[in-house]
C-alpha cells in the first residue's frame, strides 16, 4: 500500500499510518484464517512472510517483537483454537526470531536457506521444538553444488534437523 521501502520508513517516523496499515491487512488476514480453517480438510495455514535479508531481519528485532509478534501470535491462536497447524515460512537470515514463533505457536518453519541459517545452530537451538521444512540451500548447494554436495546436504538436515519431536519435511521449492 506504501511500497515496502516506504513502509519500513513508516515504522519510525509516521507510526500512527504504519500501524493503521498493519492493522487493516492483519484484520483482513484474521478473517481469511477464520474462513480457511473452517473448510474441511484444511490441517493446516501457511504464512508466507518473507522476514530476513541475507543479513539480518529487514527491521530490528525489538521492533519486530513489538509490533508484530503479538499480531501473529493471535493469528497463530485462530489457527490453533480451531485444532490446526500453523506453518511459517521465511527466506533469508530469521534466527533472531524463531524463537519467538515457536513460542507463539509455529509447528513448522519452511526456511530455504538453511545453510544461511546454520544447520547446527538450528538443530541445536530448536531441534525437537519445531518441524523444520527445507530443501536443500537454494541461495548455494542448489545453485553451485554438485549432485553429491546435494546428496550430503540432504543427509546432513534429515539427520541434524529431523531429530526430536519437531521433525523435518524435505522440501522443493520453485
């Protein structure tokens, strides 16, 4: 409605429009939610809210968790109190909040770069916490990798992220 670049202005010197905005789109998306998990068959809603630069997440994480993550989180607790699943999916560098997703209610993180992310930070920080769905990085091994770099990387998230609880789905993203 802004333009990202100008939204993310927004965020800091206009906060009453971002905030107007974020509200009007997360309302709107509340009521999607409600819709969807009424229909039979539906296990599950997936967010597809691209969060992170190759860096670092596009605003701070004090920001993030201030605005958003409460918004999520009741939209998460729609999905949740109607006996769902809620899977989220983020390209780019998100460690700074996963935990909070998982705290909040995520059963699954779609993350296409888990090379980016790093595969041993994330099984040990959140393995067993989470359901992991990646395919092979798409930012490296996908682009550069040999069909035996593939084959390894496959192995290495099945067994690091497929531990536990949480679980792990190989994924092809196109």
């Amino acid at each position: 409605l802004r333009g990202m670049e100008q939204f993310f202005v927004d965020l800091y010197l206009n906060r009453t429009l971002a905030l107007s905005l974020i509200h009007l789109v997360f309302d709107w998306e509340l009521a999607m939610i409600h819709r969807m998990v009424a229909i039979p068959g539906v296990d599950a809603i997936w967010f597809a809210d691209d969060w992170g630069t190759q860096n670092a997440l596009m605003i701070e994480p004090k920001l993030w968790r201030e605005i958003f993550k409460p918004l999520y989180e009741k939209q998460f607790l729609a999905v949740k109190e109607a006996g769902k699943h809620v899977i989220f999916h983020s390209c780019g560098y998100v460690n700074d909040i996963i935990g909070d997703l998982i705290d909040i209610g995520a059963d699954a993180l779609n993350l296409n770069q888990p090379r980016l992310l790093g595969i041993d930070k994330l099984s040990q920080t959140f393995g067993g916490k989470v359901c992991f769905i990646c395919p092979v990085d798409m930012q490296t091994t996908l682009i550069g990798g040999s069909r035996e770099d593939i084959e390894n990387e496959t192995r290495l998230l099945v067994g690091k992220l497929g531990k536990g609880e949480g679980g792990f789905i190989a994924c092809v993203d196109e």
